[in-house]
C-alpha cells in the first residue's frame, strides 16, 4: 500500500513540534523534532536530498502524527523523553545502562552525609549524579578531612539528645565526630558545617575560604593557637583541591560545555560542568548513528539528555558550532573564540578525542577490518572519491641520465600492498630523457591489458609527480575511454601537494592524517621497486658496454656469460675449464688479454 504523504503535509502546520513515523503494522519507528513541522516533515518525501539510509525509512512510513508545542526548545525537549520512553528503531537512542551515584545530605537533625545510586523523593539534597567515582571519592574524603561529620543513624532528636540516650562511639574518639548525639558539638555549629559543605559540593569554594580565613584570625588574635593551626590545615587542604580542580576563572559560573567528534557510524560527545570555574561533572558518551545524522543533530540530541540526566540549569552552554535551535527560553549558545570559555572548550574536545581515540584502538585490536573500512572511509571522503578506494595503483618512472628508462607500478588493496600484483614496464616508444612520455605509455599499456583481460579496474590512480606527469597519464585514460570511471591524483613530492586533473591549486591533507600516510606510502613504495628494477637493469647495461669492449665477443656471448656468472667480478675468477663452457679458444684467449690489460 502506498502511503499518501501529501495528504498527510496539508494537515501538518507551520509550528514547532515534535513528529512520528509509524509503518504499516502501527509501530513507531521514528521521532524528530521541528522549528516549523510542515516544512521538516516534507523534506523526507524530496528524494534530491535525502541519503540512502532515510530513503529505507521513507518506504516504511504509513502515517504521521504530530504535536505542537510553544517554542522549539519544548520540543527538543519533549523529542528526547519520548525516544527515551519508546526508543524508535531508526531514532539513534542515547541509551546509559548505568546508575552513577549521588551524593546525598540526609534530612534529618544532624545530616548525614553518603555516596548513594537511589535517589529518595524525602526531602533530602542530592547532588550529581557524579560520572567519575573517583572525583566524588575525592570530594567526599576532603569534606570528612575538613568536617567530623557523624556517620551513624541515630534519631538524634533534641528530646533524645537531652534524655541521655546515647553516648559517643570510636569515630569520637578518634576524631571523626564531634559527638553531636551526648551535645558536644552544638546544632548550630553542625548547620553551619552543612551549609559550607554545600557551597563546596557546588564548586563554590571561595565562601567557604573567607570564613575559614576569618575564623582563624579571630582564633589567633584570641591566642587560641592550636585552633588557629587546625583551621589552617583545613585551609591548605582546601586552597590544593581548589588548585587541581580550577580551569579558568571563578567568575564563570553554571556553565554546561559540550564537545563532538564522529566518523561515518561512531559519533562521541564529552560534557562538562562547571560551577564557580571548577568542572564538577564530566562525562563522555558513545553514540551509534542510523541515519548518518549530522554533528549537528546529534550533539542537540546528546546535550537535552546530559542536562536532563545531571539536573543542569545552566542558561549558558559552550558548543563547537552554531546550533539551530531558538534561545528564546533564556538559554544562550555560545561559541567562543577567544578567552576561558575558549579554553574549556578545548579541554572538551581533548577529552573527546582522547576517548575517541582510547575507543576505536579497543574496537579495532579486536576487529582489525574495522581500521581498514574507517581508514578507507576517510581517505575517500579526503579526496572527494565517489567510491571506496578499496583497490588503488600507484606509478613511479626512473631513468639514469635519459638511459635505461623503467616504469613501475605498485598496487594496494584494503589499504595494504598486494606485491603479486606490482608490475615493471620496459619503456619501449620513448627515446630519451622524456618523463612525461614515459608515463604516459606505462599508464596506457597497464590500463589496456586490464580492460583486454577484463579485469577489474582500481578505483583510485596515484601518479608520483606533478601536473605534468598527471596530464600526461589523463591523456592515456581518455585515449582507453576510462578518465571518467576512476579518480586520478598526482603528489609532489616537496610540499606533498595533492593535484587533480584540470585543477591549478592543490588540495593539502593534513600532514598527520592517515589518508596522507597511505598516499606517503604508496609513493613510497613505488619509488623503491622501480629504482631495484632500474638499478639492476641499469647495472646489466653497463657490464655490457664494458664486455662490448672485447675484440671478437659478441651480444649473444656476453649475455650468455651473464646468466652463468652475474658479474664481471665472478668472470674475470673464472677458470679457463668453466668459461669454455660460453667460449671458444679464441674468444677465450681475448677475454684473459682483455682482463690482463684492464
């Protein structure tokens, strides 16, 4: 049954909103979110710009539902709750198998203070989730550092306390605890406590600083030294935390910070909290993609989950780019180009590639045909190429002095040399030191016989030299009709410029990207096993000329002492009983004259 998708456009207004895919069975199998419904809704149905991929998911559509809402950020809001909650096959599903823990401030009289992964609807503060254990670890030691906070579930009532119910256990004696439960330690002095390491728990440390500060002042203008001393301890520990966990300035307060990096099916976004200019929160997700989504689209998807999952307020939020999403809401985009806001920023996307990097060595030291596709991918998206490089030739000429000219041609497959497959060609129609033409013949005898043997042709061609070198293996692909069917480049070899056919600029890779080190290798390679097969042709040719020299020896005798000797070296030791196997009595007798006199 074919579905009617224009009847369904006349019923979808100009709003924002959210929208729903359904197949044919009734199943939700997609969602998105919109600033104006008709017009996103419509452009999956204009097959000029839609991929492969959502081309499946068109065909699979039978009816449409929408909802409307206010502002566009209610919507990106909403999308994300109902992937959640119904998770659409073709929706990329931001999916956490975790439960990160929480720290918790008990209500009660005399809070407690615990890591916990339930979070309560009591009445209790709870703050995180916390992504890294070991920060919340860190955290949760400096506060009992700087505050015997008791650790037991005494109903530590006032009546309780008055009545004598209790006594002190071993964290009083030791130090832990300042024994609220027998009122040795007063309960505004507890709140007091509460209320500072709520400020820290925020990032907000500096309060925290003058009050301690102040406090030991008056304890040693008092000559109460000892206090004076503790309350110093509890400052240094305080002002090193501070100095490990601060990035920028403390001015910048309640700010999200999100970073991306993908490849063609991997996207992974880092987010960062910060409060008071310390990251309180950190984490990095790993996101598969189904319809080859956009940075864009994911990194949107990815920042309304972190901020629903950390309970973020924040009204800024440092992104890489531009976000098309209306800020009416108070919430403001920034992408900075100068300052701290910069340099968070680039804390984030160091963290994303970190991560990136750790995650693909994991997946690829297990699944090594994973490199090789995202390597190829890379390199086809590079050099602009149609079609995957999976099979790619490279052509290199040698010549010493316009003499003994050769071409060679080395081929990888699966981003790896294929050495059965290396040819030498012999130059046969070129006289004298012409590159150009040189490569010009290698190139078409290589692609005629393929095309006469019907085998198959590579989908890239890389030509070791400049311009001239690239037109003049062009002309050779055009004369066999296949200039067309496959992509050409030529590297030079100073500035590693890539060249194509018709272009006067050069395209530059970047020098570190593994699409230059296969072209790098490639090169290479060709350069080596053309100048062996030079080299040795060339070396023959000048044993020749000199054996030439000799009076009655021949071309026919002299190649016949090359095959059995390989060298003028191995000759000129050779008995008479050995060489007369090539030569006779007298062209023997001019061989020793001729090694006697030389």
């Amino acid at each position: 049954m074919m579905f009617d998708y224009r009847a369904a456009l006349a019923n979808i207004p100009h709003k924002p909103g959210v929208y729903q895919y359904y197949d044919e069975e009734g199943t939700l199998i997609y969602i998105g979110k919109a600033k104006d419904l008709r017009n996103r809704v419509s452009s999956y149905f204009n097959n000029d710009n839609v991929n492969s991929k959502t081309k499946i998911l068109v065909k699979k559509i039978r009816d449409i539902k929408f909802t409307i809402v206010d502002t566009e950020i209610d919507a990106w809001l909403l999308e994300n709750s109902l992937i959640k909650k119904h998770q659409p096959r073709y929706n990329v599903l931001l999916k956490d198998d975790k439960t990160y823990p929480s720290i918790c401030i008990k209500k009660e009289r005399f809070p407690r203070i615990f890591p916990t992964r339930n979070i309560i609807k009591d009445g209790s503060t709870y703050l995180g989730p916390y992504a890294s254990v070991r920060m919340m670890s860190t955290i949760l030691e400096l506060i009992k550092t700087l505050y015997p906070i008791r650790t037991c579930s005494l109903a530590l009532t006032e009546a309780n306390i008055n009545a004598g119910k209790f006594k002190v256990c071993l964290e009083y004696q030791i130090g832990n605890c300042k024994g609220p439960c027998q009122a040795f330690q007063s309960f505004e002095s507890y709140e007091e406590n509460i209320k500072e390491i709520k400020e820290i728990l925020r990032g907000n440390i500096t309060p925290v600083l003058q009050h301690l500060n102040a406090e030991m002042n008056d304890a040693a203008a008092n000559m109460n030294f000892e206090l004076a001393n503790l309350v110093k301890e509890k400052i240094d520990t305080l002002e090193n935390y501070q100095s490990k966990s601060t990035v920028v300035s403390t001015i910048i307060d309640n700010i999200d910070v999100f970073a991306i990096s993908s490849d063609e099916k991997i996207a992974f976004v880092n987010y960062l909290k910060v409060n008071k200019g310390t990251i309180s929160q950190t984490q990095t997700i790993e996101i598969r993609k189904k319809l080859d989504e956009s940075d864009e689209e994911l990194l949107s998807l990815a920042i309304s989950d972190f901020r629903n999952k950390f309970s973020s307020t924040a009204k800024e939020i440092i992104v890489p780019f531009e976000l098309n999403i209306d800020t009416k809401e108070n919430i403001k985009f920034i992408v900075p180009k100068l300052g701290d806001k910069k340099s968070l920023l680039d804390l984030s996307m160091k963290n994303v590639l970190f991560f990136k990097k750790s995650k693909l060595e994991q997946y690829e030291k297990v699944n090594p045909e994973a490199r090789t596709e995202r390597v190829l991918l890379q390199l086809q998206k590079d050099l602009r190429m149609n079609q995957l490089p999976k099979h790619i030739e490279c052509f290199d000429n040698s010549n010493f002095q316009g003499k003994y000219p050769v071409s060679a041609i080395v081929v990888f497959k699966d981003a790896k040399p294929s050495k059965k497959d290396y040819r030498h060609f012999n130059v046969k129609t070129v006289e004298g030191p012409n590159d150009f033409a040189t490569m010009e013949e290698a190139v078409f005898r290589r692609y005629k016989r393929l095309l006469e043997e019907e085998q198959d042709l590579p989908q890239l061609i890389v030509i070791d030299g400049g311009k001239g070198q690239l037109s003049s293996a062009v002309a050779s692909l055009a004369k066999l009709g296949i200039d067309k069917k496959v992509t050409i480049i030529g590297i030079a070899k100073r500035l590693e410029e890539i060249y194509y056919p018709g272009d006067s600029l050069p395209l530059y890779i970047d020098k570190k990207s593994e699409s230059l080190k296969i072209i790098q290798h490639l090169r290479d390679e060709a350069h080596r096993f053309g100048i062996t097969f030079h080299r040795s042709k060339r070396d023959k040719g000048t044993l020749k000329s000199e054996l030439e020299e000799i009076p009655g020896v021949g071309k026919t005798t002299i190649e016949k002492l090359l095959i059995k000797f390989k060298s003028v070296k191995r000759i000129r030791e050779a008995s008479d009983e050995e060489l007369s196997v090539v030569l006779n009595k007298k062209q023997l007798i001019a061989l020793k004259e001729f090694f006697t006199n030389n």
